[in-house]
C-alpha cells in the first residue's frame, strides 16, 4: 500500500514537472502535506504523526475521495530545525502545490513556515504550543490543536490545588512555553494560597541529580514536568531515586505510552497527565487508538488527525480542493451546529448529500477562534496505574 | 516551481556565504572552523537586533554583524593560535553549542527560543515573487562581492603568506611570517563572513531562532567546500550551489526508494550527506576547482 | 549550603567516573593515532543500542551487556577507521577529523533507519538510593561507577602488561622511535581504534542505562567528552580521567552556583580557560 502511493505520488510529481498545467486539470489528485520533525529532537514524535495521517487519507480514499478526486500525501521532514523546515515547506507548496501543511511541531519552525504559508495562500495546521505564533499576522491561514500555555499553565495551577498540594515545583528546559506556562501556573496557584518555584534545566544532561536535590530542597509537595519525553526520562528516574513521595503532574505528550514502556513501572507509577480532550463519548480518541494500535496515542498524534480530517471536510464544503477553501470553510465543518461527526468519511458522505456537520476531534471539540485558536477544550486528566494510562475524567 | 528555485538560489547563496568563510579559513589558512553555525548565529543575532530593535538601517545592520563576527571570531581563536589546529576544531564546536545556549536562555536579548520574527528585510515584502527576485539579486550581489575580495585576498602576498602557513607553519615563522597574527586575521574575516551570512538570512526569511543554528549547518559547509574545492572562493561558490541542489535531490530521491517510511527516508536522506562528503575526502579531495598552485613559496 | 555542595560533589565524582569511559577511548585514538575522532558520539550510542538488545532481546545482565556493547562500537570504529579515516592519512589530521564526523551521521541515521527514533530502556529494575545522613548515592549509579572504574583499570592493565598495549604506549609517546622498534604500525592503530571505539560504546550503554537509548544519546555527550579530553590534555590517559571528573564536578556545582541551563556554557568555559592559561591540560602532553 505505502509503497503504491509513493510510487504513485513520485509518478504524479514528475508528471507535474513536465506539464503543469495539465496535472491541475479537474480530476487530478488533492495534494497535502506534512512536516513533521522525523529526526532531531523533535524524532520521537514526527514519525507517529505522519503515519496517522497516511491512515486516515488511505479510508478517505477507499471511500471515494474528496469532491471526487483522491487525495494524494507527501510527507517531508523539518529535522526540527526552522531552516530545513523552510526549505521543506518551499518544496510542499511550490512543487507539490499542496493546499494545506499539517503537523508543524517545534514553535520555532512553526513560526519560520507560516509567512509562506499565508503568503501563497497554503493552510497551515499546527500542534506548537507557544503563544505567539496564534498572534502573528496569519489573517486566517493557521490553525491551532494545541491548546496555548496560559490555559494549560493556569489548569496545571489548578490542579496541583485540586490534588490538595500548595508548593509545587516546576521543571523544564528552555522552551517557547516555560516561561509563560510557569507564570500562569504561578497565578492559579497563588490565588489558591500556593506557591511555585521554577527550575529551567539543559535538557541534553544525562543526569538531572543535583537539578533534583535542588528541587527538593524547597520542599515541594508537587513536581510539575515541562519537557519532552526524552529529557523527562531522565527527571523521573532522578526523581524517582531520591526518594520523592510527593505527587508529579506532567503533559500527556512527555509521559507517553512510549515512555512509560521504556521505564520501570515504579517510576511511572502515579503520575498525573494532562491532555487535551474532546467530550466524553466522543469517538475521535478511539479512531486514533485503533489507528496507531495503541490504547493510549499521543496527543500530538490525536491533533494531527484533527487537522487532516479538518482540511479534508472543509475542502468539501469549500467544493475546493485548495487552500483558500480550507481557510474559508473549515470553520463550517469544525464549529456552528450540525451533524456531529469524528472523521472525514462519515463527514464527507454528510457534505456531499449538503448538510451541515460540526466536528469533535480526538483532541478536542475544534472550535476556532478568528485567532486560530482552539475555543473550548477539556482536559483528559489521567494517570499512571501499572504501566497504564487510566482515565480519572474529563473535564 | 520557479519560486521553489529562486528560494533555493537565495538559500544557496546563504551558504556559499558560509561556504567563503570556511574557504579562507580551512582551505587557504588551515584552520578548521567547526562552529561555523555559531558565527552564522551571532551574524543573525547581531543584525537583527540592532534593525528590528534598535531601529537601524538594514545595511547598519549587515556592518554590526560583521563587527561581531570578526569579534567573536578572534575571541574565539585567540586561546588555541599557538596550540594544534585539533584544538581549535575542537574549541569551534563548543562555541557553536555555547552560543545556542546563551540564544535559548537570554531571553531579554535574544527573545529566547521564540526566536525573533518579523525582522524587517530592507525590501518591501508584499511585493510578492518580486520581492524573492530582489532579494536574490541582493545576495548574489554580496556573494560576488566577497568571491571577488576573496580572489583578490588569496592572491595577494598576504594570502600567500596563509598559504606558507598552512603548508608548514615552522618554515613560515622562520621565514619571518608572523604566524599568529595572520591566522588571527585570517580567522577573524573568515568569522564576519559567516556573520554576514547569518545576517542575510534573518533578514530574508525574517525569523531566526536558535535552533537554525544547529552543528548540522556546519557538516552541510563542510560538504559543500569539499565538493567545491578547498582552497579557492570560486570552488567554495560553487560547491554551495551544488550542496543545496544535493540536499533538495535526495528529498526527491527518498520519495521513490521503496518499502521506506518517512522516517527510514529522512534517516536515508542524512545519511546521503555523510557518505557524500566521506567519498569527496576520500576520491575527490581536491574539489572540482582544485587549487592551482599547491605548494605556496614559503 | 555545605551539604547541597557535597552532595553536588558527590554526583559530579560518579558522573564524571562514567563520562571518563568515552573521554578516554576518545583521548586513546588521539594519543596513537593522531587525529580527534569525532564519531566518537555516535560510536557510543552504537555502543548504546548493541547493550540494549543484549539485555531486552537475549536476558544478558549489565556485566555481560557491556562487552557485547564494547565489541559492536569497536567493530564500528573499524569500519569507520578504515572506510572513511585511513584513506586519508596521507592529507592530514584535519581531514581525518572530518571524515570522522560525516561517519559520525552516517553512524547515527543507520541506527534510526534500523531502531526508529522511540526510546529504549534497558531492562534493569530501578532502585531507591541508599541515604547517609543528609547524602544520598543510588545503587545503579554505584554500579556504573564500579563498571566504569573496571573498564578503567582493565584499559591500565592492558597498555600496561600486554605487548600490544605497551606498542600503542610506545607509538604515542614517540612515533619514529616506535617503528624504528619494529612495532608494527597498522597493527597498533587497529588495535587503539577497537579499544578506543570500544570504550567509548560501553560509556554510551552505561549513559544509556542511566537515561534511555535514542539515536542521539551518544551526541550529547560529545561536548563534555571533548571537554574532558582537553582539560586532561588531549592524548592524556590519566588526563582525561581527571578531566571527565573535573568537568562531571564543575557540571554540577554549575548548577548551584548558576543557571542550570548553562551547562554546556561551563564547558566550554572550562576548554577556554585551560587553554589559554595552560593549553597542555593538567596532565597533557602534545599540545605543541
């Protein structure tokens, strides 16, 4: 199968080359894309990601297509670097003409790619979390999962409190969002009578045991983790070793399945996780789980699928397979009422006969701001029994 | 497609940039600059805070890149000039590393790892393709400029003497170089070459970040030179064009080798970069440009 | 704060211990062969990854784990020895350096196109650490202490007792001499690439027992490993043990006395400072 598309894809792309103008006739596949970061820092994530949404273009495609026409994917690599991003998402748009990109991951590339976008009229569909890439002049062209840090810092805040903790002790490496994530957690808790101290740590160490002793000496009843999965290994076998007793709240994203498979369950025993979630009920995350045939997918994963089941209904309701259609109807397919649905199939079968949907995610309800922000989200709060992520709520 | 080229070109002319920088300091002077993507960071850094933050001209901007450049170039080598050149190699690469930290963490002066977005480029940007052409001939125009000061540099006594230098720095001292200094030299130019690089291509893409700035940058030069040819501007040149044009080959190419992930493919595309440069040492040392007069009069 | 700088300095000593391995197998290939080999990264995540399948694949535990990942990087350092270094002799330490360090990412993207970016862990139980008073020192980090002092001292016993250690010893300290010896050259610089190689994949598995396998582990180590080589004195043996201690120490007080985040700041730091007050290192040689 992945062999055939690629083929098909190259066969398609040298075609394009050579006559143009012929490729873009009525009929001729849908392009999209991806740029995800499949080898750098980002590696642990990027690879999950694409693979999802090869799945989901693959059932679309099985059943027919968008607007009658396939759907075609090309996937490039931004090596989790803004520069290599850069040049990847030239290629995308030029060359591909692809009309959206999905799945831009590091902030940093994120903010690198999306003057191009919006520039040659390409819908870009992120998961960064850093609050300023929602605030740049994109009029419209960009999309965002994940839910920004001055929400997720003040839930963190909040929780801790719920958790019946005043002190909490913040770890992270430098990242778009620490700053930002801390000082909002810092206000939730303080109006709660708490208090928060921050410890900005260089996540390439390979032992984080002073980090830790010094964590400690403030006495902290929570430890909050703020890093990525390979950093936050180390931190929790550190943390684990001294002895800890006290409580630990961490993102969905870093203690993921693939981490809690690579550390003793003793480690990972009790930890908290916050996620971005839609409703309950919802049948978004299970598509997701059967997809990357695990019980628990990444969050990235579960966002990334939002965005390609997002640009391909709005591209049906565009009746459009291109940018400027994504950008002016995904908001008709991810918000406003109608038939509620959680992937592209059943979505598309609804806009063809011309009805109205409103799609709920796996990461979310998905409703957008004029800003590009999600609107509305819950949280799953989870946590960490016997090497398992259980769910305690939604909220 | 053609705006795909002319950003490539863009792109390209950036790191015949660095491409320059390494030329004279590797291939004329001996001195191997692993932090190259330091010098482009600092280059980046500098310019675009004195424009978008001081409000300074752009061409202001590409002159105190230079200055910092040439700055932290001799800072840098100053400590190892009388050592091994592996000190030195060594020394460049945590620098490179160094100044990726300090990016990330001084929040105040470099915005952090947020980077800093909408640098101003000197030329109106809603020009839309237009505004690509400029900025090529901009940089093309800078590219021959230093080719061309570099050829000049090369040829004249002074680059003969770090040629002499290169090729035995006992006989040059005895001969009456002053061998450090001119590595100073040597190293310092090389330094606000890469500099201005990084200056131009912050105010291009108008984001800069430090995670641009990875060692990956530096093997990318590296390769680059050494198809090119070491130890002439003109090789250097060309050997960029040719390492962008490489680059952007083996996305293609990774598309149609089948049965591959996307992740095996990126694996399969670094991995083309490695064995590319391992062949150039290995069968083609001497670039496609080599240098014509090999052994400089002491 | 007397007891966080102690137990810092504590830390710094076990870390640095570990660090020494990969420092000294770097420092070994410099001191016979000549040239800083820079997929010294690389070859201890093979190093890494080869100790990791011992243990999750074939139930070895650490002891065994280790030679198994000594063999694969040094069989990888051959390979990249006589693949892509030695051709190049003839042009020179640079060359070989960076010949080394396009092998290094070549290295690196096989395992990720074989293993995949996810992370490994070894399987080992993790425990507790024994507390003594107001310090406290974990039991693994015990272990990898000893497992590293051993490696050491193995390595001393060999340069040593054993005729082909004592050629490498005699090549480094005097090349021409050695030969006029009768040592034979290609066989000592096979040797020392296998060694060195070798040291530096049991140093990746023991970081990687400590952290988690991925093809970058070996990379982020490479800095601290060269700073450690360098404080020593590059092609120091006992240098670069004492380098990788005092850079594993001052890494840590780092973060009492600064920004944590600055780690790699203090190394850096560190090569500068050494170099321009006293470029042979404590314990160096060849600077010249």
């Amino acid at each position: 199968m992945t062999l055939l598309t690629r083929r098909a894809a190259f066969a398609a792309g040298t075609a394009m080359l050579a006559v143009p103008s012929l490729a873009r006739a009525q009929g001729a596949p849908i392009r999209l894309g991806t740029l995800t970061p499949l080898t750098g820092a980002g590696g642990p994530y990027g690879p999950v990601m694409a693979n999802c949404v090869r799945a989901v273009i693959a059932e679309v495609n099985a059943a027919g297509g968008v607007l009658g026409r396939q759907v075609q994917l090309v996937s490039e690599d931004d090596q989790t670097n803004p520069e290599a991003g850069v040049r990847a998402a030239r290629k995308l748009i030029d060359v591909d003409r692809v009309a959206a990109i999905m799945g831009t991951w590091a902030s940093s590339v994120t903010t690198a790619v999306a003057p191009l976008c919006w520039e040659s009229r390409t819908f870009l569909a992120t998961v960064s979390g850093a609050d300023s890439i929602t605030a740049l002049p994109h009029n419209g062209w960009l999309v965002r999962t994940q839910p920004n840090t001055t929400l997720q810092g003040r839930k963190f805040g909040e929780y801790v409190l719920e958790l019946g903790a005043k002190r909490a002790f913040f770890m992270a490496p430098q990242t778009p969002f620490t700053q930002s994530q801390f000082t909002n957690m810092k206000v939730a808790l303080e109006r709660g009578g708490g208090s928060a101290d921050l410890l900005i740590y260089d996540a390439n160490k390979p032992s984080l045991r002073t980090e830790v002793d010094q964590a400690l000496r403030a006495r902290p009843e929570v430890i909050v983790l703020g890093g990525y999965t390979p950093d936050s290994t180390v931190l929790l076998r550190d943390i684990f070793r001294a002895g800890f007793r006290g409580k630990l709240l961490a993102f969905a994203y870093s203690v993921n399945q693939q981490m809690i498979g690579s550390l003793p369950h003793e480690v990972t025993e009790g930890i908290y996780t916050l996620a971005p979630s839609p409703a309950e009920g919802s049948g978004g995350f299970d598509r997701v789980k059967r997809i990357v045939g695990s019980d628990n997918p990444d969050p990235y994963t579960c966002q990334i699928y939002d965005h390609v089941n997002l640009v391909l209904m709005a591209m049906a309701a565009g009746r459009d397979g291109t940018g400027q259609a994504i950008r002016d109807s995904i908001r008709r397919v991810s918000q406003g009422g109608g038939e509620r649905v959680d992937n592209a199939v059943d979505g598309l079968r609804i806009v063809a006969a011309g009805g109205k949907v409103d799609y709920d995610g796996a990461s979310g309800p998905c409703d957008f701001t004029d800003a590009g922000d999600i609107s509305d989200c819950r949280f799953r709060y989870e946590q960490v029994r016997a090497g398992r992520q259980t769910l305690l709520r939604i909220a | 497609m053609v705006s795909y080229i002319v950003f490539l070109l863009v792109i390209a002319g950036i790191y015949a940039l660095l491409a320059q920088s390494l030329c004279l300091a590797w291939g004329v002077t001996g001195l191997v600059n692993l932090g190259l993507a330091g010098f482009f960071a600092i280059g980046a850094y500098a310019s675009a805070t004195v424009v978008k933050w001081g409000g300074a001209p752009v061409p202001l901007g590409l002159l105190a890149a230079l200055a910092a450049g040439a700055i932290a170039g001799f800072v840098v080598c100053v400590s190892t000039l009388r050592l091994r050149d592996d000190y030195l190699a060594i020394v460049t690469l945590g620098f490179a590393e160094a100044v990726r930290v300090v990016a990330s963490n001084e929040i105040w002066l470099t915005g952090g790892t947020d980077g800093i977005s909408g640098i101003p480029a000197g030329l109106p940007r809603d020009w839309g393709q237009g505004f690509h052409l400029a900025s090529l001939a901009a940089v093309s125009a800078v590219v021959g400029a230093v080719w061309l000061a570099l050829r000049r540099l090369v040829a004249s006594p002074w680059g003969r003497a770090l040629r002499a230098v290169r090729e035995d720095q006992v006989v040059a001292a005895v001969a009456g170089k002053r061998v450090t200094r001119l590595k100073a030299e040597a190293f310092a130019i090389s330094a606000a070459i890469a500099a201005l690089a990084g200056a131009l291509y912050g105010h291009y893409t108008s984001y800069i970040a430090p995670e641009i700035f990875q060692p990956l940058v530096t093997i990318y030069v590296f390769l680059a030179v050494t198809a090119g040819g070491n130890g002439r501007p003109t090789g250097a040149t060309v050997g960029a064009y040719l390492l962008i044009a490489f680059l952007e080959a083996t996305r293609f190419a990774a598309e149609v080798v089948p049965g591959v992930s996307a992740l095996q493919a990126a694996a399969l595309r670094e991995m083309a970069v490695g064995v590319a440069l391992i062949l150039l040492l290995r069968f083609r040392q001497r670039g496609i440009f080599p240098e014509l007069n090999q052994k400089a009069p002491a | 704060m007397p007891e966080a700088l102690i137990q810092a300095l504590i830390n710094g000593v076990i870390a640095g211990t570990i660090l020494a391995v990969p420092a000294l197998g770097f420092t070994a290939i410099f001191a016979v062969l000549n040239y800083p080999n820079f997929a010294i990264g690389a070859l201890a995540t093979v190093g890494a990854y080869a100790g990791w399948v011992g243990n999750t694949a074939f139930g070895l535990p650490m002891a065994a784990a280790l030679p198994v990942a000594f063999v694969a990087a040094a069989l990888a350092g051959l390979a990249v020895q006589w693949m892509a270094v030695k051709p190049l002799e003839a042009a020179g330490a640079l060359m070989m350096a960076i010949a080394s360090l396009a092998a290094g990412l070549v290295l690196e993207n096989m395992l990720r196109f074989g293993f995949g970016n996810e992370l490994r862990g070894f399987d080992l139980p993790l425990l507790r650490d024994w507390r003594f008073g107001a310090f406290r020192v974990g039991p693994q980090q015990v272990e990898n202490f000893v497992l590293a002092l051993a490696c050491m001292a193995l390595l001393w016993a060999f340069l040593r007792f054993s005729r082909t250690g004592r050629a490498m010893r005699a090549v480094a300290d005097n090349r021409d001499l050695a030969l006029l010896r009768g040592v034979d050259p290609v066989r000592v610089a096979a040797v020392t690439v296998a060694v060195g190689a070798g040291l530096a994949g049991m140093g990746g598995m023991l970081v990687g027992l400590d952290t988690s396998v991925d093809p970058l582990v070996g990379t982020r180590l490479v800095l601290s490993i060269f700073a450690a080589a360098v404080l020593g004195g590059l092609g120091s043996i006992p240098g670069a043990v004492a380098g990788a201690i005092a850079i594993g120490v001052a890494e840590e007080v780092a973060v009492l006395a600064f920004n944590p985040a600055y780690r790699l700041v203090v190394g850096f730091v560190a090569i500068l400072a050494v170099l321009t007050l006293r470029p042979a290192g404590l314990f160096g040689t060849r600077a010249g």
